[in-house]
C-alpha cells in the first residue's frame, strides 16, 4: 500500500529543490528524515514537511506501519513563473523570473 502528499506552488526554484530530493529517494523514511535534519538547505524544511505528510496519510489513512515505509517516488516539478521586471542597463527593462515547485513524495510499505 501506498500514500501520497503533494506541495503545490513552492516559492523555490526546482533546481535547488531536486538536488534535495534525489538524496532521499528510495530511502527508508527513518533514514529520509535523518538526511534531511542534517542538511543546511532552504528547500529541506519544504521536502521535510511533504515527507512527513505523506508518511501520516500512510499511517492514519491506510494503517502502515511506519518503520517498514520507504520513499518510493520523490519527483520535483515546475509550477508556475512568477515574471517580474527590473531595469536593465541603457534603458532597457530586464527580467526576474521567480520559479515555484510542486513537490510530490510517495511512499510504500517494503513487502
């Protein structure tokens, strides 16, 4: 069995968010949660609070046990650009795109 917890429109770049996620993918959620308590990233907090929600729509929703779930699926995925515009040089009007993430975190029970 398997439970899911999405984060939608995460003012966070997705690059930056990747780089967290690809270390806790297919890890034990106990071993997840030590990675991401050790790390001094902005995106950690984020992913940490998804991780956590996915792991109690495990327990609370379907009954796992929480020592036996891993993350089976850890994806980051572009939301939308926040386009800003600021002043470039010789009159020109330059641009700030401010990304977001929607970040998704599955995770199963080791059968």
């Amino acid at each position: 069995m398997e439970a899911r917890a999405i984060a939608k429109t995460l003012r966070i770049s997705p690059i930056k968010a990747r780089l967290v996620v690809d270390l806790i993918r297919g890890k034990n959620v106990s071993e997840a949660k030590v990675i991401l308590n050790n790390m001094n990233k902005k995106p950690t907090r984020l992913v940490k609070k998804v991780l956590d929600s996915a792991t109690a729509n495990a327990v609370n929703n379907n009954g796992a046990d929480e020592n036996a779930l891993y993350v089976k699926e850890a994806r980051v995925d572009a939301g939308p650009v926040m386009k800003r515009g600021m002043f470039d040089s010789r009159g020109r009007i330059g641009h700030k795109d401010k990304r977001t993430s929607h970040i998704v975190i599955t995770v199963a029970s080791r059968d």
